[in-house]
C-alpha cells in the first residue's frame, strides 16, 4: 500500500514537471478505482466492493449501458508503455455479463470503436489479456492513432426486474511484455 503512494506522488510530480514544459503526461497506478470509471452511460452505475474491486451495475433496459475507463481523467496514450491490458473479472450478479470495446483516437482527431471481447453472454471470470493494443490497432485496420480509452458494457440489453451486473477486481493498462 505504501509503495502505490510513493508512485502516485512520483507520478503527479512527473505529470506536473510535463505540464510547466507545456506537454501532456500520464501515469499508472496499481490502484483500481471508481474515478477512473468517470464516464458512464445508460444509467450504469459503478460501486466498490468490500474486496477491492468494482462493480458496474446496468440500471436501464432497452438503452446503450456502460462505463469508460479513463484511466487519472484522461485518455491512455498508445504507446509501448502504455500497450498491454488485463482485465480480471469475478462474478456475475443477476445474469449481467461484459463487452469490451476500445476506441481510438488518430492523428486527425477522429474516433474508432472496435470490439475486443465480444458480446458473446461472457459470464467467464479468467484473466482476459490483450497483449498489445497497438497491434490490436493495426490488425483492425486503425492507422495514425494516438491514444485510447476502454469501455464497458454490461449486457442483457432487455431485462425485467433485478438489475443486472459485473464485478471486477483489476483492469490494468501496462508495458507490453518483451
């Protein structure tokens, strides 16, 4: 616990010094928290669990539910450090289960989804690995692109009733592995 401190301050004075130098920085944090989820739609809401994890909840029927990952506010730059992402899910609440789609971001400002878990009615809880987002990227014909965000949505679309929901206990975003 001490040591996600000492890099959350090393981070801030990195990002801070980046920042005087009028460029734009990011860092990662071992730390999985409900204000990286600060983007959510569909009346999904994001709640914490007593294990440390996060819980997102699908509220509405019938409408586009979810949440974005942003991980410190911002978008994630694609690079070599920033490239691998895990993402471990646990348990399923009232039959919910995830999609995972990333959207990228290219020289020209435009935005590309593309689907990395499809809407398959995953209910499985293994750690999901995407080795590298920029070859990802490539392989899905996205070119010139810059930085990324992920996002979750919580399925069934329809329902009746209990609300459905997932839970997660980590979702990272590191160096890929050499």
């Amino acid at each position: 616990m001490i040591t996600n401190y000492f890099k959350t301050i090393i981070c801030l004075l990195t990002i801070m010094g980046t920042h005087l130098l009028g460029a734009t920085s990011y860092c990662q944090t071992d730390t999985f928290r409900i204000k990286d989820f600060s983007v959510c739609f569909g009346g999904t809401t994001v709640t914490s669990n007593s294990k440390g994890g996060i819980i997102l909840t699908r509220t509405n029927s019938g409408v586009d539910a979810g949440c974005e990952f942003h991980t410190n506010g911002g978008n994630i730059p694609l690079d070599a450090e920033h490239s691998r992402i895990e993402l471990k899910p646990e348990e399923t609440i009232n039959n919910g289960y995830y999609v995972v789609t990333i959207t990228f971001k290219n020289e020209d400002g435009k935005w590309d989804e593309k689907d990395w878990i499809r809407d398959t009615g995953r209910r499985n809880t293994n750690l999901q690995v995407l080795p590298d987002v920029r070859k990802f990227a490539i392989d899905n014909g996205i070119n010139g692109m810059t930085e990324y965000f992920i996002k979750i949505r919580i399925q069934p679309w329809k329902f009746v009733g209990k609300k459905p929901a997932f839970v997660f206990s980590k979702l990272s975003v590191m160096p890929v592995k050499k």
